[in-house]
C-alpha cells in the first residue's frame, strides 16, 4: 500500500467492499481485481464501447470512466447482481431465448443499459430500445436479437 493510496468502501450486488487504492484506480478495474467481479468487461477504456456498464446509484455509468475512490460510499449493481443465484432474471432470461448474445463480451454492458432503460420505460418501442443500447457496440449479433430480447422482456415485466 503506498502513501497516497485511500479507503474506499461500495456495496456491490449488495455486499460492501472495503480496500484501499490508488487514486487512479479505476472503478473497473476495482471491480474486476479487487472484488473479484470479473462481468464487467473492458473493451476500449475510454468509455466508447459499453462493456464496462454498471449501475451507479441507481444510474447506468461506465466503470472504466470512473475512479474507484469517486465510488466511495455508493451502491453499485454489476451483471452478477441481477440474476438470484441459478436463476435468470427476465431480461437475462430473454436474451438466452432470443439468441441476444454470441460471443458475449458486450452482454454484460447491454443488460445493465438495459437495466436501467426499462425501469424507467416498461412499455418501450422498438426504436427506443435502439436508442437506449445506441451506446454499447456489439460486433457479432447484428442488434436485432438483443433489441427482441429487451422487447420481450419488457412484455414480460409488465406481467
């Protein structure tokens, strides 16, 4: 631990974290190598891709934008945090039956967009769902199956 490391402490999938780091430590990388919560992926580490998505306080953030010592004291909700042990969430659940993932290294950062999105729209259009994960690239899928798993997943949680 050097001089100018600092305390920090996060409830994360709703476990408090404590440890102490770097100042520029990202958030990620705490995340990832500190807590052990390897889901959230780093892609291009300059907040582009969305891979590293989180939710913040109960807003969608990158993690590779924010520093660890900026999350002191804040509730944090990673992609382990969504299902309930074995058991998939519905919007989990949708993307394993619209074929929304491939390679899965974008999933995590869709689903936690995604996450957010439909808390705050549960009824969304198409389009909507295609603006919401504007920001999250994918090489693989081609969008429409992730934009059909948010679609029926939508449907599902108004059940």
């Amino acid at each position: 631990m050097s001089e100018d490391s600092q305390a920090v402490s996060m409830t994360i999938n709703g476990h408090v974290y404590t440890g102490h780091c770097e100042p520029r430590l990202t958030l990620a990388d705490f995340i990832r190598h500190e807590c052990g919560l390897t889901g959230t992926h780093l892609g291009c580490e300059h907040g582009v891709c969305g891979a590293c998505t989180i939710i913040v306080d109960g807003r969608s953030t990158r993690a590779c934008l924010m520093l660890a010592v900026q999350a002191d004291g804040c509730v944090i909700t990673t992609v382990e945090g969504l299902a309930s042990g074995a058991e998939l969430n519905p919007l989990q659940e949708a993307f394993w039956n619209n074929h929304g993932l491939q390679c899965g290294f974008c999933t995590p950062g869709m689903l936690m967009c995604a996450t957010e999105f439909l808390e705050g729209n549960p009824d969304p259009t198409a389009q909507e769902v295609r603006e919401c994960i504007s920001g999250n690239l994918c090489r693989c899928t081609g969008y429409d199956a992730i934009v059909r798993s948010v679609l029926d997943a939508a449907a599902e949680l108004r059940r």
